[in-house]
C-alpha cells in the first residue's frame, strides 16, 4: 500500500486529498498509469504529466523513479515565486 497525496489543482481535479492505494507498479510512471485508468477524473488530473511535479517519500523524483519500499508519493504543480 502507498499513500498517495494530491495538492492544489491536482487535487481539485480528482476530489481528494489523499488516497491508499494497492499497487502492482514499479515505477511513479506505472502508478500514474494505473491511476489514469481508474476514471475520468484521473485520467484528467494526469492528462499533462510536464505540469507536473512528484515527490517520493518526501523527496522530489522523477516519474521513472522506482516505487520498491516506497510509502508515500505526492503529485503538485511546479511551484512558482515571486
């Protein structure tokens, strides 16, 4: 199980701010795969993945990362300053 986490529009998008999720996936890439799957809400938040950010375990990462003994990964817009 891996808790997964949504902020901002991603968040708004899907409906939640978190979710457990069982997975078979090996990679971030996988999962959004698996998530994309899911339902049109999902498929909407993961349309344009160059919009989004991800951190595994509270680390930012990229989508080929491996997901091997990973408990939390969490998708977010680039931020910005300002």
């Amino acid at each position: 199980m891996i808790d997964v986490l949504y902020f901002a529009w991603v968040r708004e998008r899907i409906g939640l701010p978190k979710e457990r999720v069982e997975t078979g996936a090996q990679t971030v890439a996988d999962l959004v795969e698996e998530l994309r799957q899911r339902e049109a809400r999902y498929a909407a938040a993961f349309e344009d993945l160059s919009a989004l950010r991800v951190a595994v375990d509270q680390e930012l990462s990229d989508f080929d990362a491996p997901l091997s003994g990973v408990r939390e990964v969490a998708f977010f817009p680039p931020m910005t300053g300002g």
